[in-house]
C-alpha cells in the first residue's frame, strides 16, 4: 500500500506540472486581433513593446561579414535563406492536383495558384515572446498557370481572377468566393480561346501563421470552342 500511494503521489504531482500555466508550453501561446482596427492597434502595440525590449539588450560589437561557403562555393546565404521560408518555397513549387469535367471523362489538372494578397489586415497574430505579428489579408488576386491531360489530349492554361477568403482568427476553415477567366492557350482540341467563371473555395488551417490547404470549385463558361461549360476542382498546398 505505501508503494501504490507513492505512485499515485508521483503521477499527481507529473498532471499538476504538466497542467501548470508558464510551464514549457508557454511559448507555444498566440495573441490575436480582428478587424482592419484592431489590427493596426495590435501592430502598434507590437512596435512599442518591441522598442523598449530592444533598450535592453546589450549592443553589439560590429562584425566584419564573411563568406558562408558551402562546399567551397558561398551557398550559405542560400540554404539559410531556404530554411528560413521552406513553407514559401514549397507552396509556390509543389503543384495543386484536381480533376476537370468537360467531356463525360474527367481529365487530370496540375497547376500553380500564385495568390498576391492586398487590402488591409483583417485578422494578425504574433507568438507570445516574439514581436513578429503576421496578417492575414481577405482580398488577394490569382495567377494561376497550369496542365491538363485527358481524353482530348494534354493542354495549357493560365488563369487569372479575384478571391475573396474570409478566415477569422477562431476559425480553423476558412470559406470565400471568387470570379476569374482561364485562358486556354494550347490543346484539348480546343482553339486559343478565355472564359469567366464564378469559384468556391475553402481554407483549411489556423489563422494566421502561413500554410494552409485550400480547396477551389471552379465553373468556366468559355466563349468559343466546342466543350464551353468546364466544371474542375483542385487542392493544394498554399502559403497565404
């Protein structure tokens, strides 16, 4: 009996460690603000306790800058670089994978939405213990460049448009809409030819921190060419 209630004694005293605020998980806490007001308030804020944070560091003794060479070439700048914005590197270069409906056999679709986002912040949140306050913008506009390969063959196109992402800061799924044209410019049996079409999108990932997997519904109306209403979806990888 005294080694069970040492052991429970021992397994209470962990839990209430564990459950204790300012334990080791303090740094994992994220501040919030929402709305374009309440943002450049919390950017102020952030400015201000950054400037007296700063006061308190001890200065530091100029430091003449070396090559960071990397197997005898100064790929240092590089890979730091790299490391630093993997998130960013990724989502511009990995492709969205989907389908496309214009025939009754779905084609394949790989493309890269490039997202430019514009406007005032909405939603900005910073880590507790740094001073780096990221935005999330709701308007952003596309450029999208892709392939796609099915029964009428392989084409290229190239879409450009506006979107509309509404994702508050408790939100884990955000949802928008937007409006854009697809050019086709080669393949699918189809001449050089645009369209303009309404899109559907969701957002999944917590606000604000970048990386999150979106998911867009597309309907084109094209105007010339054979197969003119084209109904495709993708879902990827993207940064904002």
């Amino acid at each position: 009996m005294p080694r069970t209630r040492r052991l429970f004694g021992l397994a209470a005293l962990s839990m209430s460690m564990v459950a204790t605020p300012g334990s080791a998980k303090a740094e994992d806490k994220i501040d919030y603000a929402d709305g374009p007001t309440a943002c450049r308030a919390f950017h102020e804020r952030n400015e201000r306790e950054l400037a007296e944070w700063s006061k308190t560091q001890p200065s530091v003794p100029y430091e003449y800058p070396r090559d960071k060479n990397v197997l005898g070439a100064p790929w240092g700048p590089l890979t730091e670089g790299l490391a630093d914005t993997y998130d960013l590197f990724l989502a511009s270069l990995i492709p969205h994978i989907g389908a496309q409906l214009r025939t009754e056999t779905p084609a394949v679709v790989v493309s890269w939405p490039w997202q430019i986002p514009f406007g005032p912040a909405y939603t900005c949140s910073r880590h507790r213990g740094q001073f780096t306050v990221r935005d999330f913008r709701f308007h952003r506009l596309i450029v999208e460049p892709g392939l796609v390969a099915g029964q009428r063959g392989a084409g290229v196109f190239t879409r450009g448009g506006y979107r509309f992402l509404y994702h508050p800061s408790d939100w884990v799924v955000g949802a928008g809409a937007g409006l854009g044209s697809t050019l086709e410019l080669s393949g699918n049996r189809e001449p050089v030819r645009a369209s303009l079409g309404p899109e559907a999108v969701m957002q999944f990932g917590h606000c604000c921190d970048a990386s999150y997997f979106t998911f867009a519904v597309r309907y084109d109306r094209f105007f010339a060419g054979e197969a003119r209403n084209v109904l495709w979806g993708s879902l990827g990888f993207t940064f904002f």
